[in-house]
C-alpha cells in the first residue's frame, strides 16, 4: 500500500450525481475487504426535536 501524502486534502468530498444513500449502505464483498479495498463509513444523524 502506497503511503499518503500529508500535504494531500484530507476533507470528504462526493461526487455530482452519486446516489450515496444507496452505494454508501452497500457492504463491502469479500474480495474488497481481502485486498484493503473498502472505506469505513460513519453517518451522522442531527435529530432536531423543539424542545417541550
């Protein structure tokens, strides 16, 4: 595996027209994961309730 470059952007960023509600609930296979070739993906929720 290639090392990173520091100086590279490190800000998330997703592509025009990815449907990522789909793609990004998609498990990786088998094979993805033997080869290292899968990103660990954490959603984040704001539940925004008024207060009563």
């Amino acid at each position: 595996m290639e090392k990173k470059n520091p100086e590279q952007e490190t800000e998330s960023t997703v592509a025009p027209g990815f449907d990522y509600k789909d793609e990004l609930n998609e498990s990786a296979t088998e094979e993805e994961i033997e080869k290292d070739e899968y990103t660990n993906v954490t959603t984040l929720s704001l539940d925004e309730v008024e207060p009563s």
